[in-house]
C-alpha cells in the first residue's frame, strides 16, 4: 500500500530540513536532551526506586518524632 502524496511530500520535506549541515548542532542537542529523557526514565527513575526501598532507615510508617508528630 503506497502512502499518500501529501504524507510523501511532507517525508521529503522533512528529510530534506534534516541533511543540511546549518542544523546539524541544533538537532544534536535535540537528540542528546531525548536520549537523556530516555535514559532517566529507563535506567535511573527504577534504579533510584530501588535504592529507596532498600536502604530506607527507620519505620515505614513514620519516622518523627511521636510528640511532634500528626497521625501517620
């Protein structure tokens, strides 16, 4: 099934805008805030969820003082 002219036409557009050399360092950085993006959700966001329920110290259910502290 061929895709329609106006999405072929847009393609090569696009295509076009991305081999000029003029955006190369723009769409560099783009490209590295994406895979940073991609990199915190994938690796960091779990490894960091883990950790806190590994070495978390103290009661699970509040860790104040009982005086000073509202119902947990």
């Amino acid at each position: 099934m061929a895709a329609p002219p106006q999405l072929r036409t847009l393609l090569f557009a696009v295509n076009a805008l991305l081999r000029k050399r003029r955006y190369h360092a723009a769409l560099a950085m783009l490209k590295g805030f994406r895979n940073g993006a991609v990199y915190g959700v994938k690796i960091r966001a779990p490894h960091a969820l883990v950790m806190t329920f590994l070495f978390r110290s103290g009661r699970s259910a509040c860790t104040c003082y009982p005086a000073s502290c509202l119902p947990c």
